[in-house]
C-alpha cells in the first residue's frame, strides 16, 4: 500500500519513450535501459515512501482525507519503519545507480543525486516545496524531461565508445528531441498530479498546504489538466511532420478516448469517489500512450 503501485506507471513511462527514442536512433542498450528502468521506479517507490512518511508527520494526511489510504497516517506501520524503507528504497537506487554514472558520468551523477533530492523535498526539510505549489512543476521536469532524455542519454553514451565517467555530455550526443519526445510522459505525469491534487483541495487548504489548486482554485486546475493532456497528443502530431519519423508515431492517438473519457470526470466532479479512479486512468493513459509513442518511434528507426 505504501509503495502504491497505481502510481508506477509514472516512473516507467518515460524510460519507455527513452528506449523507444534509443532504438529509432540505433543506439538501444539493454542493459543501461534495464538499469534505468529499475533505478526509475526504486527512485518512484522511495518517493512514495517520502511522501507517505512526511504528509503524516507534518500533518496534512487527516481522517478527511478522499485519496487512497496512507499506511503511516492510518496507523498501519509506524511512522519510523516506513522512514526506514525509504532510506533502504533510495539506497538500492544508489547502488543501481553507481553503475549509470560509471557509464554516463557526471551528468547522470547530477540527475540521480536531484532526483533523490526532489522526491525526498517534495513534502520533506524545512520548506517542503510540494506545500508551496512547486510540484507540478518538479514532476513535469523530473517525471518527464529529465527522466526520458536521461535515458537515452546513458544508452547514447554506451553506444559511443567514450570512457567511463565523462565529465560533460559526450560531442555528437543530441538531447534536443528526446527533450521534445519527453513532452507527452512530462504533461501526463503533470496531470496525475492535478487530479490529485482537485480531490485533496479542500483538506490540503486546511491543513496549510498550498498546491497550485489550493492557490489557484478548480478552474486553473482543469485548465492545467487540458493543457498537459493535450501537449500529449500534440507531441506526436509534431513528430509526424517530420520525415524522419512519419506518421506511426500518430500511434497514441489510439489512447485518445481514454483521455477523453477521465478529462471529462476532472473537468466535472471533484470528490474522491470519482477522482480516485481518475487518477488511475489517467496512469493507464500515461502508460498506454508511452508505449504506443515508444513503438512509434521504434518502428520508423527498424
């Protein structure tokens, strides 16, 4: 319950559209793409964890709460046990992580380290930036940017030929369009976020959490929530023009009706008996979408 496993597909997604990317391009490393895999979704879990354990030492998980059930508000382990599994949780993305940076050095380096940093921030230190409307942003950066164009980023460098542990991005490395492919995985992990967010409204503005619903109210939300659910499926509209790729990069398309159907609860309900499911199939379409985008992508460079 605590690693929350619904949530998953957020840390996988990206990883995903980064293979997809690696393969068009002829740079595909499986094992720096497992790695990256794993490394993402331990980094996922230990958030979790963060989360869990800081919203309840802080305060803001109550009994008002609609979401899903947090195992150290709700007194299902102790607070200092789920503090445990998150420090053992980032520490095995340490130890995955120390062969990434053998291979992409310090760039990867600084990505792993912050990544870290932000998932334990979030709600965790003094100034917990997720209370201060800072996480819709930090997740679109690092659920998306950083996480698709960091994995093709240490498969491109595997493939190169460099030495271990290169203290800069390696020349003839292009990260500008693995940073446009990552658009869609960083909108819909965005709005995972929002969905949240609208249901906790409410009990987040009680308990003196500032997220940008709480400070911006329902209507801002959903109009964020359109925003990044349609940069999804306008990404691969972009991609299509360009004849490198062609038009089964169009694939995602196929996911559209899910979309449509969880964006029309968003933009109409806001208690959890709707969003908790919402945020599910928000997920799902994260997930069905950065597959789709991935073969896309794949397919044009087989």
């Amino acid at each position: 319950m605590a690693a929350r496993p619904q949530t998953l597909p957020a840390g996988s997604a990206p990883v995903i559209v980064g293979g997809g990317l690696a393969l068009h391009d002829g740079v595909f490393a499986v094992l720096p793409w497992l790695a990256a895999l794993v490394g993402a979704l331990l980094i996922q879990i230990g958030t979790n964890f963060a989360n869990d354990y800081y919203d309840a030492v802080n305060g803001t998980d109550t009994e008002d709460r609609e979401g899903f059930t947090r195992v150290t508000a709700g007194g299902l382990i102790p607070p200092a046990q789920v503090k445990y599994a998150m420090v053992g949780t980032y520490g095995l993305a340490v130890l995955l992580g120390s062969y990434l940076v053998a291979i992409g050095g310090v760039p990867i380096l600084v990505v792993g380290l912050t990544s870290i940093a932000a998932g334990i921030l979030y709600t965790g230190g003094p100034y917990p930036y997720g209370y201060r409307g800072l996480g819709d942003l930090f997740v679109f950066v690092y659920f998306g940017v950083v996480a698709v164009t960091g994995t093709y980023y240490v498969q491109a460098v595997a493939e190169s030929g460099v030495a271990l542990f290169p203290t800069w991005i390696p020349g003839g490395i292009d990260l500008v369009t693995a940073a446009v492919a990552s658009l869609p995985a960083a909108g819909l992990s965005t709005a995972i976020l929002v969905v949240n967010n609208v249901r906790d409204r409410e009990t987040d503005a009680e308990t003196g959490k500032r997220t940008l619903a709480v400070m911006l109210g329902y209507g801002f939300s959903r109009v964020e929530f359109l925003a990044m659910v349609g940069m999804a499926y306008a990404v691969p509209m972009l991609f299509a023009l360009d004849e490198n790729f062609g038009l089964v990069v169009l694939a995602p398309l196929l996911s559209l009706p899910l979309a449509v159907s969880v964006s029309k609860t968003v933009l109409e309900r806001t208690d959890g008996d709707a969003l908790n499911p919402a945020l599910e199939r928000v997920g799902q379409t994260l997930f069905v979408h950065s597959l789709l985008f991935a073969a896309g992508l794949a397919v044009t460079g087989l």
